[in-house]
C-alpha cells in the first residue's frame, strides 16, 4: 500500500514515463510514417491500461490508499470519457497545424510525443492548483460550472474553427529570442545556422509546430480539467484520467487524421457533455447531486449519439483553402487565405 499524498503520483507518472520511453526508444527509434494498424494497436494497449487500472480501482487492488470501490471507479472511467472525448477535439487543430506547416508525415509523431510530454507538466500543475481552489475556495465550483455552460454553448454555435499561426503570441516570442529557420531539418528542433555572418543556433519550423501544439493543448485543458472536477474531487482521479487520455491523444490523431471531418456531429456532441456537466456542478447549489453512474450514461449516450449520427447523416464537406503564405515569413505582405476546418 503506498503511503503519503505524493507517491501515487510518482508511482503512477514513473509508469507513464516507462510507457513513453518504450515508445520512442523502441517502437519508433527511427523517424517514419505511422501506419493505422500500429497506431491502432498502441490506442487500443493504452485503453486496455486504463480499463486495467479502472478494473484494479473496482475491486479496490489499487494499491493506492483511500482510492477504491465502485464509486471511484466510475469516476475514473466518466473523466477518462470525457477527456478522451475533448482530445479528439484537439484532433481537429492538430491536424490544421500540420497542413498550415506542411509538416512531413515522419516527423509529425516527434511532435506529438514531445508534446505529451509538455501537457503532462502543464496538466499537472493546473490540476493541483483547482484543486487548491476548490479545497479554499468552495464557490469556485460554480465559477467552473458557469464557464463550462458558456464554453459549451460557445462550441455549438461557432461554425467555423480558424487557425492562424502568425498570430500566435507564442510564435511572435520565439521569433524575439532567436532566428526561424525556413526549412525542417530532419526531426530537428535546433540547428546551427549561418544568420549575418555568423554560426548561431536557429529554430526549426518543427519547434514552431510543437509550441503551437502545445499552447492548443493548453486552451483544451482550461476547458476538460474542469469538466472532470465535476465528476469527482479526487486530485489523483483528475490526474490519472487526464493522463490515460493524453496517451492515446497520439494514436488517436494518427487513426482519425484522415476521416476527422466525417464526425460533424462530435462538436454538437462535446457541447451537449459540457453544457451538462457545467450544469451538474451549479445544481449543486440547489442540493441536488446527479450521481456518477447517471453522468457516465449521458456522457457515453451523448458521444455514441454523435458518432452514429455523423455516419447516418454524412455531410458533404468543404475543401479547405489553399495556404499561400509562408507561416515563418516575417515579411509586411498580408497572409494568404487561412484554412480553415468544421
């Protein structure tokens, strides 16, 4: 039985680790295309880690103290829904980042595995700052329910999702601190280049792409740690559930780069989850308190819902416009048309 507040969170990110290590070090030591079938095979060992963990938290073998029981386990299997729901969302930029930055196919896992990485850190601080908001501060549950409400009607009617790289704060930072490379080099996130004369390290457009990559992630989990505080209060559940989903983020974008646009009704859907969940939390004012397993249903109804309808109901889609301006152009000359995505 581990003891004490800090170790289960050591334990378990130990064991992340070893995953990402296995990951890099083996299965893609070398830069190269990844392919449905191993991309479906890592989604598919993540998912099985995370139902073992859930199976191991049920039957209270989770070797973590105070973590256990049906309870908890259905917390853990609601927050993972959840988050895995809204990384499918990330999906979508992911993909019109790596357009807008003609990112080979190769090197687009470099980045997606450094950002895992990157998103771990920031999640993990944001996670243990709402839950020291929470624990002082018990008003500012309804202060989350009330954004997840407007962040929820906010998703169903925008229409259109623009992305616009050159002006990105994060971009206009890198380009103060240090020379843009206009080529990629390899997998590359620093070469050394000559800029006026002299040999100097320069970004590579690479690095550009994995800041962007992570600054997304950064705006998703303003809105996802928050859903999963409803769900449960447990700082080791929020944690744990957030992080089975940032592992298969990866595989997920690799299995659904192609056919993203098929699912048009997932938006619809991940608004209807928000909207309810934003709205779970202020009941709670009025002493009423949905229980887990009624969350868990409406979460999985709702998702499963989208996705049937998406494949009943095919929409014809738009193509998307041509990018003619260089991202890491730094010239006055006004941008090209911006892609643009449902």
């Amino acid at each position: 039985m581990l003891k004490g507040h800090v170790l289960p969170y050591v334990g378990f990110t130990v064991l992340v680790f070893i995953i990402l290590a296995f990951d890099l070090g083996v299965m893609n030591r070398k830069a190269h295309v990844v392919k449905p079938k191993e991309a479906g095979l890592f989604a598919a060992f993540t998912m099985t880690l995370a139902l073992i963990f859930a199976g191991l938290m049920w039957t209270g073998n989770l070797p973590v103290e105070g973590t256990g029981g049906q309870k908890h386990a259905l917390e853990f299997l609601t927050g993972y829904l959840i988050e895995l729901a809204l990384s499918v969302d990330n999906i979508f930029v992911f993909v019109l980042i790596f357009a807008y930055f003609k990112v080979p196919p190769k090197y687009q896992h470099r980045v997606l595995f450094w950002g895992v990485l990157g998103a771990l850190a920031m999640r993990g601080a944001m996670i243990a700052a709402g839950a020291i908001l929470i624990a002082r501060f018990e008003w500012i549950i309804y202060v989350f329910g009330a954004f997840l409400v407007y962040t929820g009607i906010k998703m169903a009617t925008q229409d259109e999702m623009d992305v616009e790289p050159e002006s990105n704060p994060a971009l206009r930072l890198i380009r103060r601190i240090m020379p843009i490379s206009n080529t990629y080099h390899e997998q590359h996130f620093f070469v050394k280049e000559t800029v006026a004369g002299k040999l100097r390290w320069v970004a590579t457009p690479l690095l550009v792409v994995l800041v962007l990559v992570e600054t997304t992630d950064l705006i998703f989990a303003v809105d996802s740690i928050p859903a999963v505080f409803a769900v449960t209060r447990d700082p080791f559940l929020v944690y744990t559930s957030n992080v089975f989903a940032i592992l298969c983020l990866r595989s997920l974008y690799f299995l659904l780069a192609g056919v993203i646009d098929k699912f048009h009704y997932l938006k619809l859907g991940l608004s209807i989850v928000l909207v309810f969940i934003g709205a779970k939390m202020l009941v709670v004012a009025l002493h009423v308190h949905i229980p887990v397993l009624v969350s868990l249903l409406v979460v999985a109804g709702v998702l499963g819902g989208s996705v049937v309808a998406s494949l009943m109901f095919p929409k014809q889609l738009e193509e998307h416009d041509e990018v003619t301006h260089d991202p890491l152009d730094e010239s006055d000359d006004p941008p090209g048309p911006v892609l643009r995505g449902k």
